[in-house]
C-alpha cells in the first residue's frame, strides 16, 4: 500500500501525507550546491560567531573603513579557500556541521571570557579531568552552542546538495579553492604594509577569529603530540649528591613545596592588596617574594616549567618530558621525594617517584563530587610524620583558586568576603562578587599554609622547612578577560604574576647556614619559575653541576662557615 492509498483509507492520515510531500517537494525545489552552502555558511559563521573579531578589528581599523573591509574581505576568502577543499557531495555537510558546532563553542569562551582557544588551551583541555571541565558546562554556554550551533548544523543537515556532473563535482572546489587564495592575495597585497604591521603587533586579532584560531590551534596541538610520542627521558643531575649541610649528627630534613593554584601575587595583602587576604601569614615569619613572573599561564605549561631546569624561553613541550625535573636531581642526591597531588595530576613530572592522589578521598569536610578542598592535606601530613626518618622532600599540587567555580574552593565558614559569586556563570554575578569568592579562596590559602607551617613547627625531631608558589594567575575581568590561560604575548600581569613564600624553620636554617636577613632583602627583586628548580637544589645543599648559581636565590645567602661549625 502506497502513501496516497494509505491516507485514502485513513482519513485522518492526510495531513500528515500531505506534510511529507510538501517537505519532500521544498528540498527538490531548493537544493544547493556544494559551494554555495559552504559561502552561506562562512557568512554565518563571520555573523554569529566573531563578535570579538569584530570589536577589535573596529578598534584597530578606526576611522579606515576600506582597509578594513579589504582585509575581513580578504580572510573571508581565505577561510573560503580552507573549507572549499571539503566542498564535495560526501565531505561537505559533515564537515561544515563540525566547524559551525566548533565556532559556537569557541565563539563562547571568547566573547563571554575572552579565552582565546590556541594550541596551549587545546592541550590543557586535553589534559583536564571530567570533573574540572563539568564547572564549565554551564546554562549560558549549552544554550549559546544549541541557539547559535546546533540549530544551524540541522538546517545543514537536512539541505538537500544539488547534483552535478562528475567534472563540475570535482572541479568546482579546486576552482573555489584557487580563486579563494588569489583573491585574498589581491586583497592583502593591495596595502601589505599595513596589514602585516597589524598581523605583526595585534597577534590578539587573527587570535580571535572562528573557526580559523582553534583549527590551527588544534593542527599545532597535533603536530606537537606527534613530534613527542616516542620521546626518550634524558637523565639529569646524576651527580647529585648532599653536601656538608648534611652531617651524621643531625635531625632528618623534611622540605614541602606547596605548588599553588591559579593564586595571582596581586591579590596577597603580603604583597601590599588592599584587602586582608593573609591574616595568619602575616603573623608568622615568612618571606613573601612580591615580583614572581610564571613560566605560563596556564597548568599544563607551568607546573612542569617550573621544576625543569629549563627556563621559559627555552621550554617546550617536547623538551619538557624528554628532561628530568629537579624531583629527580634531589631523588638522585639521596631524597625521599613524593607527589601530593590535589588537582588535577603532575604532568608527567613526578613519573619516576611515589605519588599519592587525594582527590577522591572520602572525607566529608573537605571532599564532594570528586574534588577535594586543600584542608585534606593536613589531615594526610599528621598520618605521614611519624614515619620520616630520611631527609624528605614532599611537594603538595593544590586545587587553590581554581575557577570558575571560587565558592567551592574553601568552606562555606570561610567566606569572609561578602557578597560571593557562587555560581560558574559570571554574567550572573557582579564584579565585586567574583573578586570577592576569589578573596576567598586566597584566605583559604593563606589558612591552609598557615596550619601546614604550624604542622612543620611543631616536629621538633625534623629540620623543616616550606616554600610555596602558584603555577600561574588569573583575571577576574579585567579588561574583559576571566580565568587563564591566554598566550604569553598577549597576557596581562593578572595572569603571570604569581606568589611565592618561604618559610624555614630555626633548625632548617641552622643546619644549612641559610641568612635569613639575605633571604628578606631580596624580597622585592624580580624572579620568575627560573629560579626555582636552581633555588630548591641551592636551599637543600645538593651539589650538582646543573644547578646555576646565578638562578639559586640562596646562594648569596649562606654561611658556609657557620655550615661547618654546624
């Protein structure tokens, strides 16, 4: 039975025989080429998904209508180019759908946070946990990439491609593809001079544009995996050994590196902010190094920048994890050297030595959903003291300041800054309330070193000692930018100024001859990740030749005679 002799004998299925023919007779009627969806598509993309492409381009091309026409004319054709090379039958609705969806993503995080989604963003989404990355799922952003994304990739799927020759279907997108880059050529060449200065200087324009910037973000992530899959680890400092520092009469060491979270030096009162974010660190004898710059803006890059004896210009992925970390210099040197890790892993930076993960710890004080708040270190070092008889050094990775959730960093008894933004939608919240669950977070902070100095204090049978330092900073919405993660270039100092804090116990100094009165007047100088790699092997008196005293912070710093009385 046919679909007319079906609504014949059910009336009331007419309507619906009716429905399905006018449909199937609007896609016969309106079908489109290959390359012409590919053109609509682009256009709509430029529309609906580059709101800050534009505003840019507007502010750089001020007062220069044409230029600036000639050159949004000219990337059009380039993107052109680009997509024409999927322009056949069986390639183009997949691939157009997938660049429509990836603009509305993007497009999201760039206009609403200003994050900028290159080949280092792209690696730390690669490298993030589920339960991290579910904080950034929020209303705002399902419904932008439904509205502005899915709806359209429907539209796509469901348009019907116009048949053509066998020549014309593959000729028409060589041609497109052709015509594309020439006449962006034209167009460029037309005032070259200027264009390239602005390409040159503003990296932060063709950084925002969709899909264009995460595409190349992605083919650099990828070349960059494939380049590093078959590295080998280089070893490092095998000649590692204690120094005089460490005599047979003597209480063993115990060292804590706490690697910080997102914490910005900005917002420490130790560093002069306005707001009392560190109450109980003031109150102790510690050292707060106000001027520290990161090695990146983000945890992927670096957390293992800063415990590799490379510094930032010459870091890379690749010569990352093909280099051993000071980790391994103190391990060589006779350490006992564990990871702590309360985030989200350690990089592949503690891949030759004991780690433990807190992360799931069942704890109803500090832990919910997966994610741990810093207070379970605490309970962790009481259990682990009375075990160390060797000179120890433990690094505690916190989950900090982590955004954008800020409100569920600390306990809701530490929100001292009020009113708090307590959702991961910062178009909801005012800024003074995002800055203010942040605030939060750093007293958390600030708590939590002060109890694990305290905890150092109190064991009277080790020599102790603890130094801290956040991986990178954050922007609260300065200048339209929110959590982290942008290229060095273009970051602002929210971003990449970073705190570090050192703390010794009596002992500690004693035992290794370290000035304190030396240490503190370099409070105030200009230091960045560099010097911690050479700085940790200089405070713990390991002897090696790839520690660089011009980096060792404490190496102008200690009375080697005093050592020897010792």
């Amino acid at each position: 039975m046919n679909g007319a002799e079906t609504a014949a004998k059910f009336p009331n299925m007419n309507h619906f025989y009716n429905l399905k023919v006018r449909i199937r007779t609007l896609r016969g009627t309106h079908s489109v080429s290959p390359i012409i969806l590919t053109i609509i598509t682009i256009a709509y993309i430029f529309c609906a998904a580059n709101a800050t492409f534009w505003s840019i381009g507007s502010e750089i091309f001020a007062g220069h209508t044409l230029s600036f026409a000639g050159f949004v004319m000219a990337v059009f054709f380039l993107t052109l180019a680009f997509f024409a090379a999927f322009g056949f039958p069986w390639t183009v609705k997949p691939f157009l759908i997938v660049m429509i969806i990836l603009s509305a993503v993007t497009s999201y995080y760039m206009d609403a946070l200003g994050v900028i989604i290159d080949r280092d963003m792209i690696q730390n989404v690669m490298v993030t946990t589920v339960t991290e990355s579910k904080y950034l799922l929020t209303v705002g952003f399902v419904s932008h990439v439904a509205l502005f994304g899915l709806l359209p990739a429907l539209v796509i799927l469901f348009a019907k491609i116009k048949r053509s020759s066998v020549l014309r279907t593959f000729a028409m997108p060589v041609l497109t593809v052709l015509l594309g880059i020439s006449f962006a050529a034209g167009l460029l060449m037309a005032d070259f001079k200027s264009y390239s200065s602005i390409l040159r200087e503003r990296k932060d324009y063709m950084s925002s544009f969709q899909p264009g910037a995460p595409v190349v973000g992605a083919v650099r992530y990828a070349k960059m995996m494939a380049r590093s899959a078959n590295v080998t680890v280089e070893a490092l400092g095998v000649d590692a050994v204690k120094g005089p520092s460490y005599g047979s009469d003597r209480k063993p060491v115990l060292t804590i590196v706490v690697a910080g979270e997102t914490a910005r030096s900005q917002n420490f009162s130790l560093n002069g902010y306005g707001v009392e974010t560190n109450p109980m660190l003031a109150k102790l004898p510690v050292i707060s190094f106000s001027d520290v710059n990161s090695c990146g803006t983000a945890t992927a890059t670096s957390l293992p920048c800063m415990f590799s004896d490379l510094n930032r210009d010459n870091y890379s992925f690749q010569k990352g994890i093909s280099h051993e970390s000071v980790l391994d210099v103190l391990d060589h040197a006779g350490l006992h050297v564990e990871w702590w890790d309360n985030n989200t892993g350690d990089k592949g930076i503690a891949g030759r030595i004991p780690t433990r993960a807190l992360t799931h710890t069942q704890s109803a004080e500090f832990c919910d959903a997966g994610e741990c708040m810093d207070g379970i270190f605490m309970q962790a070092l009481k259990d682990y003291a009375g075990s160390i008889t060797q000179d120890t050094v433990l690094v505690l990775h916190q989950i900090g300041s982590h955004g954008p959730t800020y409100y569920l960093r600390y306990p809701e008894e530490f929100e001292k800054f009020q009113p708090a933004c307590r959702t991961a939608e910062f178009k909801n919240c005012t800024p003074e309330e995002i800055v203010n669950a942040y605030d939060n977070t750093i007293a958390y902070t600030d708590e939590v070193l002060a109890q694990t100095i305290g905890f150092l204090e109190a064991q009277e049978q080790l020599s102790t000692a603890l130094i801290y330092i956040s991986d990178h900073g954050e922007s609260l919405g300065e200048g339209g930018l929110y959590l982290h993660g942008s290229p060095y270039f273009m970051a602002p100092d929210y971003q990449i100024k970073v705190p570090m804090i050192l703390w010794m116990s009596q002992a500690f100094k004693d035992q290794f001859g370290i000035d304190i009165g030396c240490m503190s007047a370099k409070a105030d100088t200009v230091m960045s990740h560099d010097n911690l790699f050479h700085s940790l092997l200089g405070m713990l008196d390991i002897q090696t030749d790839v520690r660089n005293p011009d980096l060792d912070l404490f190496a102008s710093c200690r009375n080697l005679q005093k050592v020897a009385q010792n």
